[in-house]
C-alpha cells in the first residue's frame, strides 16, 4: 500500500466505480459522464485534479459526487496494488493476484503496481 493524497470527490468516483465491479472501468465511466477520457477520470481519482464546471456539473447530476467535494481538504489515505494492465486490485480476495483465471488480460506478461501519489 502506499500513502496518497485525493480530494473527496476523486473518493467518491473511486468508490462508485469499485462498487460497480470490474465492469465500470475509467473508460466506461468516461463515456457515461461524457466529454472527458479515462485519463482525466484517473487524474480526478489519484490526484486530486478538479475537472471544469460542465464536468462537475455531470458528475454531480449523476449523483457520483457532489460539487462541494471538489473543495474539500485533501484527504491521505492507502491506495491498494493494481495490476498495471487491467486495473484490477491485487489484495482483493475474489481477484487473488493478476495471473489467475479472474483477471481479463489472462495469458498476457503482468505486474503489480502501487497507485502513484
């Protein structure tokens, strides 16, 4: 695990995601929210980076996050082991670790990562 810095709502688009399984990956909540890419979901989750008011207003209308938590104080917390190439994380116990039969890039080269801060 490794300590990193998010605001509240990079939380909370984390959380709704991870509740929805490996199914909602940051491509496919980028194309709901709209106009935006997988790569800005990321920054918004483990940066702490503050979209502009068109996106937040989505992503408030969608009830993932409220405009307030953009705002609030950033919050230190322990980000756990991802694969590096499906995203997956590693300490869950459903998952195992990358190489078995539950994670989608089965038969390709992997690795673990910790979530950068």
């Amino acid at each position: 695990m490794k300590t990193a810095s998010t605001t509240k709502a990079g939380q909370k688009i984390e959380a709704y995601r991870d509740q929805r399984g490996a199914r909602l990956t940051r491509e496919a909540l980028a194309d709901r929210i709209g106009f935006v890419t997988a790569s800005a979901v990321q920054q918004w989750e483990r940066f702490g980076k503050v979209p502009n008011a068109r996106t937040m207003n989505r992503i408030a209308d969608m009830s993932i996050a409220a405009h307030a938590d953009w705002f609030e104080a950033s919050v230190i917390y322990e980000r756990p082991l991802l694969c590096t190439l499906c995203d997956l994380r590693t300490d869950d116990p459903v998952v195992r670790s990358c190489s078995e039969a539950n994670c989608p890039n089965v038969g390709q080269e992997h690795s673990q990562m910790e979530r950068a801060a």
